[in-house]
DNA sequence: GCCAACGTTGGC
DNA sequence: GCCAACGTTGGC
C-alpha cells in the first residue's frame, strides 16, 4: 500500500467534480517523473491525497484511491485533444494514466501553509523548493500527519 | 554534449 | 498578472 498526492486546479477538475462523478481517467500526465510513478509504481487501493493547486486556498482537498491499473492514456493519440502527442508511438505509449476513485471530501482543507509548517513531515516533494510535480509519492507518517490535521478541524 | 531559448507550473 | 523554478527543445 502507498499514498500519493494528485493536483488538479479546480477551475478544471475539482473534488466536488470527482464526488459527482464517483471516478476520473486521471489523463493529460506530460512529466516522465509522474509518469513513472503513475505507470510503474501505483497499485489499486492505493491512497491518493486530491489537492487543489493554482487556486484561492492551495491545498488538499479530499481523499480518493487509485481505482485500477495504469494503461495508455488514449488522450495521447487525439489529435484533438490538447494533449494530444504526435510523436508517441501506438505500439509503445508514451504516457499513461491510471483511474481515481472519490472516496471523501475533506471538511476542512488542509492547507499549503499548514503543510509548509508542519515540520514534522520532514523531506516532502509537495513543498521542495521549486517542486512541480503533479503526482507525487506521500509516506505513511505524512499521509496520517495530514489526515490528522483535518480531523483537528472536525 | 552543451546551453540558450522557450513553454509550463503554480504560489503569491 | 508577475515571476521563479524547472523541463524540454533544438542549434551547434
């Protein structure tokens, strides 16, 4: 089992949009670093953080899971899609995606700046200095530090 | 293989 | 809207 963390600007995608739809092809991945994690590294059931990212208030939103296992992201192949990626090759994709289930939206975000002063949560991609990462690997002891920071909201 | 130019991400 | 940080591209 491990835990991930996943951004999506709301304006696009939010937590709310995952509640209704119950699950997301998560598709237009174009970093070799994500890519590798969501291709080689995810398994079902594996907990994903849903953080909203270029908004008001950054920060994780809900919780989900992964939902199956990664294949070709078909996005890639659309010529109309503006992921679309003329220079992958069919028989070898170059990017995948994997399938997100909502499981529960947070009452309370959990913040960027909350995140930022945590100090216990040690060396963490998410606030790595010049981090861009979309999907991102969580241990455990951060995934439950952050899931007790929304409880102490509750 | 170097590196400048360019595009994108994402916080502020 | 600005800009720092970073990945990618392409000329040489």
């Amino acid at each position: 089992m491990h835990y991930w963390l996943m951004k999506s600007e709301p304006d696009a995608f939010s937590i709310d949009d995952l509640a209704r739809k119950g699950v997301e092809p998560w598709d237009g991945v174009r970093n070799y670093q994500a890519r590798n994690f969501l291709r080689d590294a995810m398994r079902t059931g594996d907990g994903v953080l849903f953080y909203h990212s270029s908004c008001e208030t950054p920060g994780v939103a809900g919780i989900a899971e992964v939902a199956g296992a990664a294949r070709p992201d078909p996005t890639q192949f659309d010529r109309r899609s503006a992921h679309y990626d003329p220079d992958s090759p069919r028989e070898a994709p170059r990017w995948w995606l994997v399938d997100v289930r909502f499981v529960r939206k947070l009452a309370h975000p959990v913040t960027l700046e909350t995140l930022r002063r945590d100090r216990r949560l040690g060396d963490f991609a998410l606030t790595r200095r010049g981090n861009r990462l979309s999907v991102l690997p969580v241990s455990a002891a951060q995934w439950r530090l952050i899931l007790d920071h929304a409880q102490e909201h509750a």
